[in-house]
C-alpha cells in the first residue's frame, strides 16, 4: 500500500528506528509509492450530502399519551 502523506512516511521511518515495523514493510511501501509528489498532511474527505442528512436527522421523540377529555375529573370524583 503507497504513503498517502509526507507526515504518514515519516512516521513510517520513525517506527521503522523504533524496530516496530520490519524494513521490508517500510521498502514495500516505498517502493509502492514511488516518486510522487506526496501533501503534507492529507485532509479528510467531506462527507456526502446524503449523508451528512442522516447523520444530523433528529431522533423523533416520545409523546405522552393523552387522556380522554374528562379522566381528571373524574380521577377527581373517585378519591372524594
């Protein structure tokens, strides 16, 4: 897999020195990369319009159910 960003080889070598990676990964990677001009950084992709909708659609919410017209009068009556 080729290095997206200047800063993702970079971290590369340094794991590399660390002996966290083996050489022929890192030579892998180089070699898959090749002489591109490589960004500093690489930003991330701004997500599709639909789906920016479904990540910021509302949740719906729980209505209370309602009592029928006269229930708290006569709740009213019983406890006399």
């Amino acid at each position: 897999m080729p290095f997206k960003s200047k800063a993702q080889r970079r971290k590369f070598a340094e794991l590399l020195v660390k002996g966290e990676i083996s050489p022929e990964t890192y030579e892998e990677w180089n070699r898959e990369t090749g002489g591109k001009q490589l960004p500093e950084r690489v930003q991330p992709q701004k997500a599709s319009r639909a789906a920016r909708k479904r990540t910021s659609a509302k949740k719906p919410t729980v209505k209370a159910k309602k009592r029928p017209a006269g229930a708290k009068r006569k709740a009213a009556k019983n406890k006399k």
